[in-house]
C-alpha cells in the first residue's frame, strides 16, 4: 500500500488497532478486513477516503463481481465479494464516527456495498461438504510412514486431530504438558494454547478407536524418553532444516520450537492423503467427520451436549448448524425409512419427545 495517502495510513492504523483491542479479532481475521481494504483502494486509485461516495461503492461492486482468481482463471465467488463488501461496509461505519471524517461521509452512502438480493443468497446457499469417514482416516494412519521422528510426529498429528477435533492453530501451540493420558485428555489452556475466542476447555478424547491412541502415545514416549524433551516442549516441534552438499534446505530432524502458525499442518495432512491415493481432507474438517459420528452414536440429547462441549462449543445448535448439516446419502437414507412403516409405537417416540423437552428445560435453568 505504498501509495497510500498519509490521512489513509493512520486511518487504518487506528481501524486495525480498534478491531485489535476493542473487537477482540485474531491476526487472521484482521488481515482478511484489511485486504479488503486494500483492494478497494487499489480499485479508487487511492483516493482520500474522506471522499467516498455512493458511485465508489456501486463502481467496485461491479468490478469485484466481475474479477477473475489469479488460481482459477474464474470469476471470485458471491460468497468472497459479499465477504469484501461487508468488510468495507464496517471500516465506513467505523470511519463516520471518527473525528474529520464524520463531516466527509455520508452514512447512506455506505449501503450502497449491499449486493443484490439475488447475489446475497447465492452468497449464503450452503455448498455440499466433503467429509472424511472415520474409516477413511484410519486408512491414512495404517499407511503412514514412521521410520525417522518427523514421519513419527506427522503420523502423530494426524491421530491427534481426529482424536481431540482439536484446531489446526491449538495443535501448533499445544505443549507435552497439555496432555493427560491418565485421563485421556487435552488440557487447552487459552494461556499457552492458540484457542479460538482464548477460550479455556478440557477436550477428551474422542472414542475413535485404539490405532490413534496408540500413535499418540508411542509419539510421546518418543519425544520424552528419547529425544528428551520436557513437559513444557512442543507436542509438535517444527521441523529443524540445514543445507544439503548442493546447498539446498533439507530436513534433518526436529527443534524444540512450536510452529509458527498452522501451514505446516496443512501441509502433513495433504501429503498424507495423497500418499493414500484419498481426496484432501484438512485438518478442521475432521471435526465435520466427529460431529456425524457423534450424531450416530449419542442416543439421548445429554450425550449429545456432552459431545458438543468436547468440540468446545458452548451451544448444540453450532455443532448442528456449524458442522451437522445432514449428507445427502444419509439425508435419502432417512427418508426412505419414513416411507416404510414405523418401527416405534407412538409411546416411543412421546417417551423420547419428553425426554427432550424435559433435557431442554434443565439446560435453560442453568
């Protein structure tokens, strides 16, 4: 953004700031907000945004809707040009309350980042998610190499995600001590561990069969009894690099340092796939894997919210909403039951309906 005017660099310095400190936004988040930011400058030429106008907003619509993906060579998605457009409608609001810029923008002028009705819900349909099955994964565990410790630790990653749903940026920062095999638990501490919100919460492991918990023990027996490593180390140290005879950067074992952010993850996990001759899964989506094997094997609305809170979620409607959307084969599946005659009495299902409202209303009472 070298061209940026003065009055627009400490403008977004202080917006970054604010959704910093007052939004309580991650890095992530904030860089996704600013990129936007920066495309719309890019498409005004860097014109003072204390001459914003309606005709700015309308004009980048229209470019943005029609812009091509550097990757794709297709045009960017409804759903990424209403993610732009939102971003730009807050930084606007945030400038009219800011002092030489209230007098400059007008606050209807902002609206005009809406998208067409049409454009919104296309933007918002939900799109068919590819999940892994359990069966899948345990698959990709059998065929991974473990002859050297950053094969060990890769193997070790991948059992640990499926093992504990855990994010992709807890795994990263996640230490030995976090772990409790005793208890059969990942202890994330928002003190040391990268958790979403800074959000404190016992994840205990997930009954996904004895091959991961193995893994993950042998990995740890590993890293404490071998290589020594202490309680306050890594879970999954980077790997450490040195120059080969041709000069070149090769892997040459581990450091007792945490990743710096969650791409290495990505990275194990796709390799992985590939080598299994499977399609690329990422790491968050084995928590899509652990809610539908949670929807099959909880029988009452307690298991299931118990199940709910080990993925961190504090309400079971955002692992139904979230991650629960029913598969299409299991969405024919159903309805073909339903076309057959019902298996339970009417008693059945009202003893189960009661159970529900019963469970609903303990919940609401605390």
């Amino acid at each position: 953004m070298k061209n940026n005017s003065t009055n627009n660099a400490r403008i977004i310095y202080e917006f970054t700031k604010y959704l910093k400190e007052a939004k309580r936004l991650d890095d992530s988040t904030i860089d996704g907000v600013l990129k936007s930011v920066n495309r719309f400058e890019e498409y005004t030429a860097y014109i003072d945004f204390k001459k914003f106008r309606a005709k700015h907003a309308i004009g980048f619509k229209k470019h943005f809707l029609e812009k091509k993906s550097i990757h794709t060579g297709e045009k960017l998605s409804k759903a990424t040009v209403l993610t732009a457009t939102r971003h730009l409608k807050s930084f606007f609001q945030y400038l009219v309350t800011q002092k030489g810029y209230r007098a400059k923008i007008n606050y209807s002028d902002i609206e005009y980042f809406n998208l067409s009705e049409k454009d919104t819900r296309i933007a918002n349909a939900k799109r068919k998610r590819n999940v892994a099955t359990l069966e899948q994964i345990m698959k990709v565990l059998e065929e991974m190499h473990c002859s050297n410790p950053i094969e060990m630790r890769n193997r070790a990653l991948v059992a640990f995600i499926i093992l504990t749903g855990a994010r992709d940026g807890a795994v990263a920062s996640a230490k030995i001590k976090h772990i409790d095999f005793a208890e059969q638990s990942f202890y994330q501490d928002a003190r040391d561990v990268n958790t979403k919100f800074s959000k404190t919460f016992i994840s205990y492991f997930f009954p996904v069969g004895e091959l991961p918990l193995k893994v993950l023990n042998e990995w740890i027996d590993y890293l404490t009894n071998e290589l020594g490593y202490k309680q306050n180390d890594p879970l999954f140290p980077k790997t450490k690099l040195a120059h080969n005879k041709n000069q070149q950067f090769e892997a040459v074992g581990l450091l007792k340092d945490h990743w710096s952010n969650a791409n290495p993850i990505r990275k194990v996990f796709a390799q992985a796939f590939e080598d299994s001759g499977l399609p690329y899964f990422n790491p968050h989506s084995f928590r899509n894997t652990l809610v539908r094997l949670g929807e099959r094997l909880c029988r009452t609305p307690e298991e299931f919210k118990a199940w709910s809170q080990n993925l961190g979620h504090e309400s079971v409607l955002t692992s139904f909403y979230s991650y629960g959307d029913v598969p299409d084969y299991k969405q024919a599946e159903l309805l073909r039951k339903l076309a057959k005659p019902a298996e339970n009495t009417p008693s059945d299902m009202e003893e189960q309906f009661k159970k529900f409202i019963e469970f609903q209303k303990m919940m609401g009472n605390k």
